[in-house]
C-alpha cells in the first residue's frame, strides 16, 4: 500500500489510457474521418479549388489545406498548379483497385439478399449473367411452405425471366442488339415471350420502370420482379429477384415489390463497384 502522508510517494496509477493519450487517438480518429470526407468530396467531382474543398467538407480552409498537403504527400490526392484544383489521386486508384482484385458479387450480396428476403418474405435470388444464361450464385429462400425454390447453379434463359430482362434493359443499344440476336426464344408456358419485336418492347418498359417482370414466363404459377446490379463501368454484371407463387405475388403488388429490387440492385451496385447513391430505407411490405 503506498502511504499518500509520506512526502515523497508516488500516486498510484489508475488504469486505462492517460488522457492526454485519450484525447490524442480522438484528434487522430477526427483527423482521419476529416480526412475520408475530403477523399469522398473529391471522389464526387473532376476537380475543386481549396475553398469549395473546405465547404463540401465542413471544414476551415487551414484544416483542409493542411490534410490535403498530407494526402498528397501519399498520392491520395493530387493538386494541378495551373488550374489550382484538387483531385483524387492514383494513390488512391492503387486502393481502389485491390478492391476489385478480391470482390466477388455473392460474398457481397448474402448477408443484402438474407435482409431482403427478411423483409419480404419471398425467396430472394442472386444471377450473374453466363453466356446466354443466367446463374443463380446465391439465394435467401422463403420460409413459406410453398415457396420458389432455384437450386444454386442452376441456369435460366434471358428472355424468359425476370433478371434477363432487367439486364437486357440496362445494356447499351448496341449490346441488347447483340444479345437479342444470339438468343433462341425458346417457349417455356403459355405466357412465355417468343416473339423478337414483343420481346424488343417488354425490355423497353423493363427499362422504363427500373425492373423486369416474369409473370409465369418460365414456369407456371411462379411470378418474378427483378433488378440489375451494374459494375463501375455502368453495365450489368447480375441481378437481384424476388419470385413468389402467383397466388401471394398479385400483379397489384408488383410495383411495390419491383422497388424493393431496384433499391437492393441500388446498394449491391454501391457495395460492388462504389458507384451511385445510398439507397433509401424500405419498410416491410404490407400484405
């Protein structure tokens, strides 16, 4: 026990980190979250002058120079002497392109499609597109007792189902041509479109409305809305579905389940390639 009476006794030492040690990590966790904003300020745009980067950021200019001269030194950023703007830097392409050396889309959709499927309570699939086909690589299944059930692997026709459609929709004029030609419209049920010009006019509306629809094209009783995921190049690399018996997904709700696709496709595009914005908050469908 040390005797605090006696003159030259040492306090004994209360646990945990000095303050001066506290606040020090808190400025460093400020200066690093000050820091990601100026990257993400920058990210947005081809160039700002030190002002409009202190405003975006919500900081003093002095703040602002001082972490951008630090990022610079790193080549986060990168700074044009003649035009005096501020951009992102190849340092930071040089981490962004680690990202895309590992990403794999169902690593990134499970735990996105399990929260959907949470939310609707139909079986939610991931597709990758495969030639002519799509793969289903991952799925959250409805604990209904009947439900849609796709074996993982297992491969569908782009022309009949929801996420061909959705991803015939987002291609560019020349691509859907290309695909379209290359497609043998196969007849799966009655409702199966088999006819190019139909077909042509179907992806049409897909595009307009943001989601493609499969209403008992592929397999009857089954009904499918659908959304495509896109890459940083801005095409469609998958598509996420919600598929349901016909008699729990009436046409009259597959508008509001159309947009819980779209938004899902919304954040596995932002989670997969960066790009877009965040999606906004969906409730629980109401059935």
């Amino acid at each position: 026990m040390v005797d605090l009476t006696t003159p030259n006794a040492t306090p004994p030492r209360k646990r945990g980190r000095p303050p001066s040690v506290q606040a020090e990590a808190g400025g460093e966790i400020q200066s690093l979250d000050r820091a990601i904003g100026i990257l993400e300020v920058l990210s947005s745009v081809d160039g700002l002058s030190l002002s409009d980067v202190a405003r975006f950021a919500e900081l003093p200019t002095s703040t602002a120079h001082r972490m951008l001269m630090t990022l610079q030194r790193r080549e986060l950023v990168a700074h044009d002497a003649e035009t005096g703007l501020w951009t992102v830097g190849v340092g930071l392409f040089r981490v962004g392109s680690a990202y895309l050396r590992i990403r794999k889309l169902p690593d990134i959709g499970r735990p996105v499609i399990r929260e959907l499927q949470g939310r609707v309570k139909e079986t939610v699939n991931l597709s990758m597109l495969d030639g002519d086909e799509l793969v289903c690589v991952a799925q959250a299944e409805s604990h209904a007792p009947v439900r849609a059930f796709f074996r993982l692997g297992r491969r569908l026709p782009i022309h009949a189902s929801a996420a061909g459609k959705a991803i015939l929709a987002a291609l560019d004029e020349a691509q859907r041509v290309r695909r379209l030609d290359g497609l043998t419209l196969e007849g799966f049920t009655f409702n199966t479109i088999i006819d190019r010009a139909a077909l042509e006019a179907e992806v049409t509306r897909t595009r307009e409305r943001g989601y493609g629809i499969d209403d008992e094209e592929h397999t009857v009783g089954m009904r499918c809305v659908s959304a495509a995921i896109r890459d940083e190049n801005d095409e469609p690399v998958g598509a996420v579905s919600i598929s349901a018996p016909s008699v729990r997904m009436p046409l009259e709700i597959l508008p509001e389940l159309g947009e819980h696709a779209v938004e899902t496709a919304r954040l596995l595009t932002r989670r997969y390639s960066g790009r877009g914005r965040a999606p906004a908050a969906l409730p629980r469908l109401q059935k």
